[in-house]
C-alpha cells in the first residue's frame, strides 16, 4: 500500500502486503513454512476429498456450488445475479460492504466455469490463509508469489498448466514479469477477478501503483470476463476503478453500504487509553479487536498500555522487523481474543469474520478510510463496535498535515474536503449511520444503534461563545501581532494565570476571563467545532497556532449564528453491549463455548485461523439446534459437504458430551 501524495507512507511494509522491489524470483524474506502454497496447510488434501468441477457435475449450476462446496442454502442480496453474470461470461464491477460476500462472487463462477479462475490480491502475506480458507471447503487453490521457493513455484505452475487449480492468486506486481503473463498465456483461465479495486485510485491511501497496469488483463485477454471488487467507493473512486480498468461496459452491482450489526460510536477524547480500557473490559471481554493509531510510537505505547492491564494486545507498524510483524499479524489470525495495535499500514484483506470491535484513538484522514477500517469488525454479521475518541487535537493535527502535504493546491483542496467530511461525521447531531451511508450516495433513516440514536446530544445556540473565542483571536493578532494555540486561547478567556499569559500581559486583554461560564473541555469542544465548520483555521507556521477566516467576520458581526453540539453526559453507558454469546439462551451458551474450545484444538493442530475450522455463526448454529446426526449437522448454514466429512463425527460428540 502506499499513501496518497503529502502524508508519511513508511508505515506500509512492501514485503508484507506487496510484491518487494526487486526481482519477484528471488528468494524472500518471509519464508512460508505451512505445507507449501498448494492444496491447503498439510500439502495438499487427499484427492478424493478435493471439489472437482467433475464431482459437482458436468452442469454444476451456483446455487448447488454454494450448498455443497460451502454449506448455504440462499444468495444473499445480488450475490446471485452477479455470479450468473460472470458465469454466463460477462464483465462485472461490485461495490458491496466487507462482510456481504464478495469473495463467493467469484469464487462460485471459478468452480463453476472450465479452466482456472485468477484472482490479483494486493496482500501476499494472506494469500496463504485464502488458499487454507479454500482447501479447508475442497477446492483445489493455489498462489504464486516471492514467499516461495523455486521448486514450489514449479509445482504451482504445472498444477495449473495441468487443469487442476480452481483458483490461483497473483499480486498485480507480478505481472509486471512477463513469464507470468507467458505461463497465463499457456493455461485455461476461466476469469480474473480483481480484489480491493479501490486500490487503482491514485485519492485514496491503499493506491497501489500496479494495479493501473490491469487494463492489460482486458487488452490480453479480451474474451476472459473480469470482475472487480471493492467494499468502499464514493462516486469519483467508482468512476475512476470504471474508467482505469476499462470496465465502462460491464455490470456494475452497487449494494448498500450499511452494516447494521456495527453499533458505531464517537467519544471525545478525555484520557483515551483509559477510555479504552474501559470499552475493552466492560463490553469485549476476551474479545479480538483492532485499534489504529495514527503514529507507530502511539502503537507502541497503546499495545504496552494494554498488557500492562491484562489485554492479549500486538502491535503493528512498518518500523518492527518484517517476521515480527508476521508473526504478530499471524497470531492475531490464529488466537482468539488477541487485539491487534496498528497503524492504517494493517488490515486491508484481513478476512477475519470474529473481530467485534475496532476502535481509532486518532481521527481518520477521510469518511471512506474511516469506513474501511470500522468494516474490518463483524464480518460474521454479529454485534459489533466501531469506537472512536476524537479531540481538538486530532482536528489542529490533520489540518497541519495537509498544509505541509506535498502536491498542488486542487489535491490539499481535495484533502481538506475530505477531512471536512469526516469532521462533518464526528459532529453531526443527527443519527451517525445515515450521515455515514449519505457520503456514499445512499439514503437511509436512524438506526437506532449508534450513540446519536441511543443518546441523542443538544444542539445549543453557541453564538456568544464563538464570539468571545473569535475576539480573543482577532486581538491578539491586531493588538499584539500574536497568535497562540487553543489551550492559552482557552486560558485567556477563563482567566487562568499561567507562566506565558503573565509574561504576554494577557491579564489586560478585554476578552481576559469572560469565558469563566464554560469548563476548560467544553471551550475546547467549541474551538475543536468552529474548526471543523471553517470558522476557525491553522495557521500554516507550523505550531498550531489559530487564525480567524474569511467566514469569522459574519460571527463576530452577529448576523451569522453559530449552532454548537453539546456532548451528552455520559453517552457510552447507553450503548448496548454486543457480546457474541450475549442473546444466545442459558443452555446453549455452554456448549457454544465448548465448540469454540474443540475449535481452537483443531485450528492449532492444522495451523490455520480458527475461523477457516468454522465461524462463530455456525457455531451458534449449532448450539442453538444441538443436532444429533450428520444429517441435521448438514443442514446448519456454513456446513458444507468437505467440513461435514472431515468434522461431523468430532462435532456430535462434542454436542453429546455437553449435553
């Protein structure tokens, strides 16, 4: 991943997420030591139990490719007439939230259709759970990428020179050698599926500057159908993955963007870390999450924080050493309860379905980087927490950021809109889903689960307060040639005897203690909202000095009113916990955790996520119906024919023992 121009990018590890920038045939440095890249985690599953296209019959149609090999009986949403599109051979651009099944979008029509499906991945670092995940149904997966050797190159290659892959995965910057394209030329594709498509927009902070090179795949391959998947895109970032991957004229599939499972919420930041402590002890006990931050040393400090308090917590950021970092990402697949620490540089790709919160303790750059981010929580469909304690800090920071940014002033426009979005989100009094859902074009009512449904603030008439602000800053300036900071801005309007407002003579000011009807936070609430609607500005000296803007006259003159929000008094408390096995009854509540415990077994003998075993919704499936037979077990949702063979007996008698 790479930032977008005028922020620091060297939190994105190339040889994590990326083909490294050197000769993709040389050895690597992150040597996968798992049974080899083809088959699953053990070399390879035994033929008999492999999803042949054969074995599903010569007219295997989707819905009985979903029920067998995956274990559901329906399509979810317009699941199925994208799967028919590509199936029938045509192009298809799909813009459908994390968690609404894209992956089955391609999946089904690569098992379905002659030849091998080619799926181009940004994140060679997951490729090997996405094959586990794969194999673990039957289906016979594999990836060709700089973690492996020589020889199990060569094993990949003639599997799929052979016909026997289903599906192979490439990131885009291998295609950049032409032996790859060679070797394409060679086999039978059945498609190309092109995950994270957002990634071809050069706005955005997961730009990937290779997949701009994937019109080749078009210009190629002109009769293999092309798909293309995101989870986030505005209007310009749709258009632009349209337009960069010449796919102008296939179906394009919009689903809502709406996660109601995901309770999002926002705090101001008082003492974050305790405040996260608290959301972490109170509702997700024992629960894996991620938290962002926005600096490696505040990822640094954060996850210390935590395990000094008893939470499993990793950090994750460009700076650790590369197999520091895969491990701690690898054991953050593989445990349960494990909180990941990280910067953006994490969590593209991750397709963990048991993560119930993410939590930012620094303000997102955008609506859609914030989007992202939160959808990484719930992807299983079951309660789940987006969390974020923003400041005034956070808004004088971001601002300062795109001031220096590098690029002309159309992109720091561009910056500043975006980060006026985001403020716009932080502030709104209105419910925090449709102002959500409104940024990507969609309308919606309240949701009743977000903390301006639950706990709805007041907006108050804060004219007078702006305007004593607003003085404070302008006499400064005019009186003195001066310009200061929010905290002395603050100590001058309650009067606050300090070190500097006695060197400066600020006693003398006649803004000099009127503000004494307000608390230190709630002023820095007001100077945090006038900044967010442009009535406030930083200073580009580089301190964080403030300014008044062009906007400012019209309040100080009175004719334009100011509305200001007014933080409800302990909001966080009226927040519904949402812990998985909460609304499970009494008797199942035992035996779903026992099936988690026989699922950390076997995850931990196969060396695999505990969610390629089976997600936590079938296993509340399980112990909600306590079935008795491999023919009941064979009708809970997520159960297909492969899983039911390989753990239908240990299963009942899990069921057995418990009951």
């Amino acid at each position: 991943m790479t930032n977008a121009p005028g922020f620091p990018d060297d939190d994105i590890p190339w040889n994590l997420d990326e083909e490294p920038p050197y000769d993709p045939y040389e050895d690597a440095p992150l040597p996968v030591d798992r049974g080899g890249a083809y088959g699953g985690p053990a070399g390879g599953a035994p033929a008999a139990t492999l999803v042949r296209k054969a074995a599903l019959g010569p007219h295997a149609t989707a819905i009985e490719t979903l029920e067998k090999v995956f274990g559901y009986n329906s399509f979810r949403g317009q699941q199925a007439e994208i799967i028919q599109t590509v199936i029938d051979g045509g192009d298809a651009l799909v813009l459908m939230p994390t968690g609404g099944g894209k992956s089955l979008c391609y999946q089904i029509p690569a098992l379905v259709r002659a030849g091998t499906g080619v799926v181009i991945s940004p994140l060679i670092a997951l490729m090997q759970d996405q094959v586990d995940a794969l194999s673990a149904v039957g289906a016979r997966a594999a990836f060709l990428n700089s973690t492996q050797d020589s020889a199990e190159r060569s094993r990949v290659e003639r599997a799929f020179l052979a016909g026997e892959l289903d599906m192979l995965y490439l990131a885009p910057e291998r295609l950049r050698v032409s032996s790859t394209a060679d070797l394409l030329d060679a086999g039978h594709i059945s498609l190309f599926a092109i995950d994270e498509a957002h990634c071809v927009s050069q706005w955005g902070h997961d730009f990937r500057p290779d997949y701009l090179q994937l019109s080749m795949l078009h210009e190629r391959w002109p009769t293999i159908p092309r798909i293309a998947l995101t989870a986030t895109a505005t209007d310009v970032t749709h258009k632009e993955i349209a337009s960069k991957l010449q796919l102008g004229d296939a179906k394009h599939f919009v689903s809502s963007f709406d996660r109601p499972n995901i309770q999002y919420r926002i705090e101001p930041k008082l003492q974050p870390l305790q405040q996260l402590l608290t959301l972490l002890r109170t509702e997700h006990p024992g629960d894996a999450g991620i938290v962002y931050c926005l600096s490696r040393a505040s990822v640094e400090k954060t996850a210390d924080f935590l395990v000094e308090n008893g939470i499993t917590a990793l950090p994750y950021h460009a700076g650790l050493d590369a197999r520091v970092r895969a491990a701690n990402q690898s054991r953050f697949l593989r445990e349960e309860g494990v909180v990941m620490v990280a910067t953006i540089a994490f969590g593209m790709g991750i397709d963990k379905p048991d993560v119930r919160f993410v939590a930012h303790l620094d303000l997102p750059k955008s609506v859609e980087g914030y989007y992202q981010e939160t959808g990484r929580a719930g992807r299983d469909g079951l309660p789940s927490t987006a969390w974020l304690a923003y400041g005034l800090q956070d808004v004088v920071q971001q601002r300062r950021m795109i001031q220096q940014s590098e690029g002309d002033d159309a992109f720091r426009r561009r910056l500043s809109a975006n980060l006026d979005a985001m403020l716009a989100l932080c502030e709104t009094i209105e419910c925090r889903r449709m102002q959500l859902l409104a940024y990507f074009g969609e309308t919606s009512t309240p949701c009743g689960n977000c903390d301006t449904c639950l706990t709805p603030p007041e907006s108050i008439d804060g004219t007078i307060p702006a305007q004593k602000l607003l003085s404070t800053v302008v006499r400064l300036h005019r009186e003195r040639n001066q310009r200061f900071g929010a905290g002395h801005l603050v100590d001058i309007l309650m009067g606050k005897t300090t070190p500097r407002t006695t060197q400066h003579k600020h006693d003398q000011l006649a803004t000099w203690g009127i503000g004494q009807d307000l608390s230190e936070q709630e002023w820095r609430g007001v100077v945090r909202q006038l900044l967010a609607q442009g009535l406030l500005a930083v200073n580009s000296d580089g301190y964080g000095t403030l300014i008044v803007t062009e906007a400012s006259a019209s309040v100080l003159n009175g004719s334009r009113p100011v509305r200001l929000r007014r933080e409800p008094e302990r909001a966080a408390k009226a927040a519904r916990k949402s812990k998985v096995a909460a609304d499970l009854p009494t008797e199942a509540s035992g035996l779903f955790e026992k099936l988690r415990e026989w699922r950390a077994g076997e995850a931990r003998d196969q060396g695999v996520p505990a969610y390629i075993v089976f997600g936590d919704a079938t296993l509340r499936g399980i112990a909600i119906t306590k079935p008795t037979s491999l023919a009941e077990l064979g009708t809970i949702t997520g159960v297909g024919e492969k899983k039911l063979d390989s753990y239908g007996e240990a299963l009942l008698r899990v069921v057995a023992e418990a009951a």
